[in-house]
C-alpha cells in the first residue's frame, strides 16, 4: 500500500501506534510499565552522587536521578521532567529543563525569544507564524519553538495550539509549592503519534486494525534479531546488559566491494531498526570488511540517516578494532521486553 498511514491500535492490552509508509513498518509507538518521558513531578531532593555531579530525587513514581546540580540542597522540592526511560534497576532520568509539547509549538520557560522550525525555510511563511505567535503569546516572558508541522498550517490551530501550550506553562510553574505530586503526565502513544507524525496520512483507528494493515506481521520480523539489508546482506542486533551489539554481514555477495556497499545500507537502516525495538545506549557496530579510505564514506551515509532520526544520538566514532560506537538517547521502551 503506498502512502502513509497511521494505525491506532491496541496490542496485549497496551495503547500503541504504527507508522505505516508505503506498506512498511516505519515507526511504532507502545505504552510500557514505566512513567512516559514528558511526565512532569514536583519531587523532592534527596541526597547528592559525589563525583557524577547528580542529585537523587524522591517522587511519586520512585527514585529518580537528576544531573549536573548546582545549589540544590537535601530536601528541596523542585520541578522535573522525565526525559527517558531508565535500564533495569535504575533511578528515572529527569531534567529541570521543562518542556511542554505539542503538535505545533514547544513551550520552553527559561529560554525566552520565539524560534521556528529551520525546516520551514519561506521567509514569508516564517514571517506569518512570527505574527501568529506574538498574537497568541500576549507578552508571555518564555519562550516557543514554532514546529515544521506549522508550514502552511491553518492559523487559527496554530495561534490555539501556542496558547494552550503556553497555559499549560504557566500553571505547572504556579505550582512548584507543595508536596511531592505527579503535575502532568507524558503523551501516550496515541498522542505522541499526533503529535509527531504531522505528516499527511491516512489515520486508522478502529480494533484490529494492526491485524488488517500488517502491522503485526511487521512486529512479528521486529522482534528477532536479524535484519535483512537490500542487496542480499543483513544486520544481526543483540541487545545485552552493557551495551548493543551490531553485527553487519555482506551474505552472499562475494564481490570486491561487499563490505562497503552493505555498510552503507546498513548506515541507511539502522536508525530505523534500532527505533522499532526501541534499542538505545551504548550501540557498537561491528562493520563488515571495507578499506579504510570508505569509512568516510559510511560516516556521511550514518549521519545524513541520523539526521532524519526522532531519536537524539551521537556518533562517537571508530575503536581501535574498527567497530564504530554511537550514544543513542533511552527514549523508548524496548520492545521485547513488552512483547514476547
């Protein structure tokens, strides 16, 4: 099926949303056990991590660990949002960096000014949403990030979505007195995928759907470990405790230049790979045999796929046995261990 289309479903009784473009599963979204990053607390500190410059929190939904600390003290209560999903075993990651989401606009309090998407190049559509935003905002002293999804966006959806951002703003920081209390909570699957698929598609919503569209057919395939990689070669990824292993192989192709062309393939697709699974941390590509004087070469095609990755990660570079290491953000829950 060509196009894409969004599939809101529910799959062994948890809320989750699929990404279909042109009958491949692009992106898939699954409510998990733990709290959603964008939950905001208001948590109390509890005692500092000598030498990592942190601070363990106590909140409502348990331990949490806070970095880079300055002047807080045992016993304060601030502000924090989640901002991933923990390993096994570990405090929340959260942030005092606040953020408030939604389909058009970002509401960003400390860091005032209104930025717009670089995405939307047109001065005169750039121009329009400044006018929108100073409209909405009324003289509001935080800032907005204007999204892509604004582009060429109906005003009056615009102007309403900023202000319910900026709303939403003002009364959690009216609320940092008190008791340690969950404030908001983080977008489900379902809104997280209005919120970030703002792409024209064809949305389906009815029970069953994922059966009737492929989705769980495409799950089936995304939940082992191979990968298959166009040319004949294929990616093993294995998740362990300390970090993700990548294997790339060329199969059958036995020509001079395997290694390279299915590097670069699997550069292409890996983001992509690493998303369905909601795999992250530490990620160690083991590359399959190219001559040195490609590696830029594999560099470039990781980095432009990156680039149009949702999830935030930093190439780290070569080890002294030639795999290549990547940092990737914890962002998703993984899905084997929701799906078995």
């Amino acid at each position: 099926m060509k196009g894409r289309s969004i599939i809101l479903d529910h799959i062994q009784g948890r809320e989750a949303a699929a990404l279909m473009v042109d009958g491949k599963l692009d992106d898939f979204l699954i409510d998990g056990d733990a709290p959603l990053p964008g939950t905001i607390y208001r948590a109390r500190a509890d005692r500092p991590v000598k030498g990592q410059g942190g601070m363990f929190l106590s909140t409502p939904d348990g331990p949490a660990f806070l970095r880079q600390v300055k002047g807080l003290a045992p016993g304060q209560m601030l502000l924090v949002q989640v901002s991933g999903y923990a390993e096994p075993g570990k405090a929340i990651p959260v942030t005092q960096k606040l953020l408030f989401k939604s389909r058009y606009a970002i509401a960003t309090p400390g860091a005032p000014g209104i930025n717009i998407s670089r995405a939307i190049r047109d001065e005169e559509e750039r121009d329009r949403l400044l006018e929108i935003a100073h409209g909405a905002l009324e003289g509001a002293d935080y800032g907005m990030i204007l999204r892509s999804a604004c582009a060429g966006a109906d005003a009056d959806e615009v102007a309403e979505d900023i202000a319910a951002m900026a709303d939403l703003a003002s009364q959690v920081l009216a609320d940092a007195e008190g008791e340690m209390e969950v404030l908001t909570e983080g977008d489900g699957p379902h809104l997280r995928a209005w919120r970030e698929w703002s792409q024209p598609a064809e949305v389906f919503r009815e029970a069953g759907d994922f059966e009737h569209h492929g989705v769980l057919d495409a799950l089936d395939v995304t939940l082992t470990i191979r990968e298959s990689l166009p040319g004949g070669g294929h990616l093993f990824i294995e998740p362990t405790r300390a970090l993700v292993a990548v294997d790339v192989n060329t199969g059958s192709d036995t020509s001079l230049a395997a290694g390279t062309k299915t590097n670069i393939a699997c550069a292409k697709l890996l983001p992509r790979a690493l998303r369905l699974r909601g795999l992250a941390g530490q990620i160690v590509i083991d590359v399959a045999p190219m001559p040195k004087k490609d590696r830029s070469t594999f560099e470039s095609a990781l980095r432009a796929a990156l680039r149009a990755d949702s999830e935030e990660t930093t190439m780290v570079g070569w080890t002294n046995l030639g795999n290549y290491e990547l940092q990737r953000k914890r962002a998703r829950v993984v899905l084997s261990e929701l799906l078995s």
